[in-house]
C-alpha cells in the first residue's frame, strides 16, 4: 500500500511562529491533503457520567484518512489558537480508510500541548502539512442554545468526513467510524460551519469623520484558507476615479492597511476594498467618507427607546439625532450590561459591545435611527446588534462616540414587584431629553410628550422595604436594605388599597441598614415617627402597601383577603415580620421594632 510522505520545508516555521514585527509575512496556502485529511471527532471532555474511573475516555482529537493510502502526520502541525499543540512524529501515520488518536493532554502520547477544554468559549484548531499548507480546520464558537447548551457534548463529523454535529458523550467513537445518519437519537443537533471562505471581516476607518487636518487610516481583516492573492483600496474622489492603493499587510497585527492623505473640506471619498485569493475568489467591503472642516457635535445624539420585547428580529435599539447638523455613526458603539437572572443588583462597566456603527451609517437632524434585530444579515436592516436584549433584567445601556467618551446610558435599576415588565420598552419622553418610561414598543415612531399614566424606569435600585407590622405596638417598620442613606420625601404607605396611612416628610432620609418606623395614631408613643393613621390588628385582613415618590408600589404586605378590616384569628402577641430581616417572607415573630427580626419564624395564618 502507498504511503505518502510530505517533504519537511525548513522556512515553513515562519508562518507558525514568527513574532519579529519586520518579518516578511507568508501567506498561508492549501494543502493537497484538503478534502482528504480530516479533523473527524473532537471530545473535550473526556469522562461520561457516571463514569468518573480512571478508564474513562480521555479527551482526544480524532483525525480520518479518506483515501486509499496511508498517510505520514511526521513534521504536521496543529494549531491551537495561535499556537503549535501538537507535531507529528515518525510513527504517526493515519491508515488508508482509518483514524488517528491525538490525545488531549500532554501527559500521554501523542499529546496536546494546550488543554483541551469543551467548555473553552471559542477553540479553533488548524492541521498544517509540512509545507505550511492548511489541511483542515475546526471551530467551536460559544453555544447559544437556552436553556439546555451543547458545551458538554462530543463534537462530530457525520458520516466521517462530512458535517459536524453535537452528539450524546455516550456515542463518541474515538478511532472508530462514525454515526453514519444525523437523526440518529444521539445527535443533538448541528455544529456552526466551520468551512473558511475568503471574507473581509471587517475594516476600521479612522477617523469615520476627518477634518482637514486629518489622513484617513483604513485596516481590513481577511481571513481564507487559501491563498490571499491581494487586497486594494478603490476610491474614487468627488465622483472621479483614482488610482488603485495595494494594501500592504503589517504582520504584527495581520491586518491589510492603506491610508488616503488628507483632503479639503467637503470632499468625499466612495471606497471599496477588494480582496483576491488564488482561486479566483474576492469579497469587497464599501464605504463613503466625507472631511469636514469643524468636528462632529456627539453629545446631541441619544438613546431614544430599548425594546427587548418579542424576539430577536423583533426587539431594537432607537437612536435620536437632537441637533441640527446630521451625525455620522461610523465608530459609535453600544455596550450591554445585564443580570443573568430577574433580581440581583446593579451591574458595573460597559459589559458586552453589541454595535459599532459604520461609515455610511447617519442619524440625520432631528431624525431617528433604528438598529432593528439581532445579528441580522447585512442589508437587510438600517442596522443590527450582537449581543441578546431582553426585556426582563436590570441592565446598563451605554453609548459611546468614536473616541470612546460616553455620550448616554439607559439604566433599569429593579426588574421585580412593580417594574417586573417583559412586554415593555424604554422610552424617553420627551424624546431625546426626557426621562425613560415604561412604554409599548415603537420603534422609528417618536414617543411624544405626555407621560401621563406611565411608570418610569428607575435608575437607582428601590433598597426600601416593609419589615415589620405590629398589631400589638400598633406599627409598621420600614427597612433600608442597601447600602447608601435614602430619603423618604414623598414615600407613603397605603393601607387597604383606599386610604394613605402614612406619607415621608421632606429633609427625613432613613440610613443604610437603617429602621424608620411609624407608629399608629392613639398607639404606642415610645417612636418619633408618630405619624400614622388609625387601625392596626392582630386579629383582622390587612393589606399595606409601600410606594415610592412617584407613586409606585415597591413593596407590599398583605393578610387574608378582602374584605379588609374582616376578623380573623388572633395572632396576639406576636407580630408579622420579614425572616430573615430585611429580605425573607414574613414570619410570625416577636415584635423588634428598630431592630433586626429573627432568622426564622412560624407561618401566618390567613383566615
């Protein structure tokens, strides 16, 4: 049977591994092994439960021949993430029609030098021959499917050598064929592509708006398992046609970069980069850039609404442009920041950029601009954003202008009780100026004036809570759960739905950790808060709600039903209180009034 065996080219090293930012860059080129040799199987994760012996299968790179002959791997080399895991050795050989095991660690030959980890957020590997040539690849970008993910999963071409698919753990065939048919039980459900075209990834034009003192900088990222034969700046100026710019490759970066040298105000500049590889194939990415001789004005540009409502295609981002001059969005960026779960407390930084704006992107004057739906492809929307919104978190919306300075943030601040929305966008009102509010989506629509009706968005957390309510004293504790003084200006208590028992006065705050409590009138004197309505009891339905200085319910305490005021058994002499303070359900307990409750208490009875 033949072998075949690739002759060991010295300067190949110099696409691996070279770090001298003078070094010529070497293209990387096919191999005649591509669609021969494959990355076949890849398991991360080695041990499948309840198997935790020490014969569990360990972790493990499969790789299958689909020729007749066998195949030499000695002077191959795969990469991880940049980095040379593994070379071949003389004995490493993958039969005709068969597979080779490359072990997932290092401890065991042949194996990785990196760690193999299925539950790495994005692992890619690429098989060079010994001629630098790419013979395969493989990707795992993170796993979005909710709520179940396929991290943990076998990771497998079906059948050997074609598509690859998550698969069960318990039907992983290392160095042994595959499952032959994806609707086999075990297959959970296809893997992203992994097939490398030519594609311009992106490029970065700086400055988007250049003034006349200012040369245009433009950086593309390509990307192709072939050969890239070249890669142009096109322009033309004012409508004319200029000379092509061969886009040069800075290897410390990898990145294709040209410059246009400073123009005269007014000028545009239509741009196209064109990339080639040695296949005959090219993409292109254009642009319009226009210099100006003043700058851009970016504190007049706003979040207008946020809407996580509906699905990914339905949920968006809308800008307003409150000025009078239009705004080019070319470099602007929106960051999201939100709770992984309803609760919890304010999140801090920018947290995930979810859209950078391009160069022929404009908010004109006075004007809205809408990013409707999530990873929508190119040109099917004014604009598109990345990361999942959703419309039941608290959360931190952060816009930045080219240079990075912040121009506008939205911020929810509670997602429970009174706020616990999840059919509702943010809207200021009025538009562009206004506080937000809790509206009905309405995207590229203006929001208008009046908020009459509507609960606005709170940005800063609501720390207050009811604590306690004594029937015995004739109180109600509040308790501040957070950790800065909050005032009670204009915050009331409602007692029975109908009437106000109790409202704060101006210049009262209540300290973190602190009790303020409000006895009934005609009851106990020991409190300064003396200043509470008639008809608290221990033995009666009541119902206390705890609002806010805008009127809104952020807590409540509640015992049997309506009707209110109805005797029901006596609960004399214990007290109805928060188990533990400040954060459990009310308990039966001894009444604490300015000090903490116990840890645990009996249930209340109800009727």
């Amino acid at each position: 049977m033949q072998k075949i065996i690739l002759a060991l080219v010295a300067t190949a090293a110099v696409v691996f591994t070279s770090c001298v930012k003078n070094d010529p860059y070497v293209e990387p080129k096919g191999s005649e092994l591509q669609g021969v040799l494959f990355f076949n199987e890849v398991n991360g994760t080695g041990i499948v439960p309840p198997d935790t012996s020490a014969n569990a299968a360990e972790k493990y790179v499969e790789m299958y021949n689909n020729s007749d002959a066998d195949i030499s791997l000695e002077g191959f080399i795969v990469d991880y993430g940049g980095r040379t895991s593994w070379t071949g050795r003389a004995a490493d050989t993958v039969p005709a029609h068969g597979y080779f095991l490359i072990k997932g660690t290092k401890t065991t030959y042949p194996g990785m030098s990196t760690g193999l980890s299925a539950n790495n957020g994005n692992v890619n590997m690429t098989l060079f021959d010994t001629n630098g040539g790419i013979v395969d690849y493989y990707e795992k970008i993170p796993d979005t499917n909710a709520p179940d993910p396929l991290e943990d999963m076998d990771h497998m071409r079906i059948p050997d050598g074609g598509t690859w698919y998550y698969v069960d753990l318990s039907a992983r065939s290392p160095g042994a064929t595959n499952l032959s048919d994806p609707s086999d039980p075990a297959v959970k459900g296809p893997m992203p592509p992994m097939e490398k075209k030519l594609t311009i990834e992106s490029v970065t034009v700086t400055p988007t708006i250049p003034t006349i003192d200012d040369d245009v900088n433009f950086a593309a990222k390509v990307t192709d398992v072939n050969v890239i034969s070249s890669v142009v700046l096109k322009w033309k100026l004012n409508g004319a046609d200029q000379a092509d710019i061969s886009m040069n490759k800075n290897n410390a970066d990898g990145l294709y970069e040209a410059t246009i040298t400073k123009q005269a105000a007014g000028t545009v500049v239509d741009w196209t980069v064109v990339a080639t590889n040695n296949k005959g194939n090219s993409d292109y990415v254009t642009g319009t850039i226009t210099w100006t001789a003043q700058s851009i004005d970016y504190s007049k540009l706003k979040l207008n609404e946020v809407s996580g409502v509906g699905t990914d295609a339905d949920k968006f981002y809308e800008l307003i442009n409150t000025g009078g001059v239009d705004i080019p969005l070319g470099g602007c960026q929106i960051y999201y920041n939100a709770n992984a779960a309803t609760g919890g407390t304010l999140p801090t930084g920018d947290g995930n950029l979810t859209w950078t704006g391009l160069s022929t992107q404009i908010a004109t004057a006075g004007g809205l601009f809408c990013l409707i739906g999530r990873d929508n492809p190119a040109g099917t929307s004014p604009g598109s954003f990345t990361t999942g919104l959703t419309a039941a978190r608290i959360l931190i919306i952060t816009l930045k202008d080219p240079a990075g300075n912040v121009i506008d943030q939205c911020v929810r601040a509670e997602d429970t009780g009174d706020y616990a929305f999840t059919d509702k966008s943010f809207s200021r009102i009025p538009d562009g100026t206004g506080p937000f509010y809790f509206t009905t989506p309405s995207p590229n629509v203006l929001n208008g004036t009046d908020a009459t009706g509507l609960i606005l968005v709170p940005t800063q957390p609501e720390y207050l809570v009811l604590n306690e309510v004594d029937g015995n004293g004739k109180f109600v504790e509040i308790y501040n759960k957070g950790t800065e003084a909050v005032s009670l200006a204009g915050v009331s208590l409602v007692k029975n739905e109908s009437a106000v028992w109790w409202t704060g006065a101006a210049g009262v705050t209540i300290s973190a950790g602190g009790y303020y409590v409000i006895a009934q009138s005609g009851g106990t004197t020991i409190f300064d808060e003396n200043t509470g309505a008639s008809g608290i009891s221990p033995k009666q339905t009541v119902k206390f709600e705890l609002k806010n200085s805008s009127g809104n319910v952020i807590d409540q305490f509640s015992r049997g039903v309506t009707p209110w005021g109805t005797t029901i058994s006596d609960v004399t002499p214990n007290s109805f209180s928060r188990c533990p303070n400040g954060t459990g359900d009310f308990k039966l307990a001894t009444p604490s009034p300015k000090a903490a409750n116990p840890a645990t208490g009996d249930d209340i009875p109800q009727s």
